[in-house]
C-alpha cells in the first residue's frame, strides 16, 4: 500500500502544472462622473443664486445661470455641473459656503 501511495506522490510532484492564459486586452473602465445639486429655498434670492453660479462654476455663462436659477426655482433642483468627483466636491463645498442649499454629491 505504501509502494503505491508513494508513486501516486510522486507522479503529482512530477506532473506539469498549467497555467490559465492571462488575456491581452484590458478593459478600461471610466471614472464616474458625479452630479452637483443646487435645491430650491425660501431664502436665497434669483441674483444670489445666479451670482454663485457663475462665479464657481467654470465656463457658466450668465445666460445658462439664469436658466438653472429658473430651473431650481420653478423645479426645485438643477444639476449645475457634472465631472469628476474631486471637482464636484471643491464646487459642491464652494456653493454650499456661499450660503446656496445643496443637494448631496451624486454619482452618474
């Protein structure tokens, strides 16, 4: 019974182990972007509210401003800026300081 345990081991030391093939193609998968949210108050006027958007997000135009300040008004919320997520943040906490309420960061 030894003899034939002992050739079994040795036999599974001897034989080849194979490998599974790794793929050569990588998948890349983008960063999520993430939304920032300006809510609808009862205490921030449309010029307040305009006047943040363009001074803290960059490329706002004063026209779209005034569309998203109608947007959050008449809706109650607008996405006013879309991107990475350290930038959402720094323009979330930037909006937020200048007295606007905002909605929590969202990934989209």
């Amino acid at each position: 019974m030894s003899i034939v345990l002992s050739a079994a081991v040795q036999a599974m030391a001897t034989a080849p182990t194979v490998t599974p093939q790794k793929s050569s193609q990588v998948t890349r998968k983008p960063y999520p972007n993430y939304k920032v949210i300006v809510l609808n108050d009862d205490f921030n006027t449309f010029q307040h509210v305009h006047d943040c958007l363009v001074k803290y997000i960059p490329n706002m135009t004063s026209d779209r401003a005034w569309e998203l300040t109608e947007q959050i008004h008449y809706e109650g919320q607008a996405i006013v800026w879309v991107g990475p997520q350290e930038q959402a943040e720094f323009y979330h906490q930037q909006l937020s300081r200048a007295g606007l309420t905002m909605a929590p960061i969202e990934a989209t």
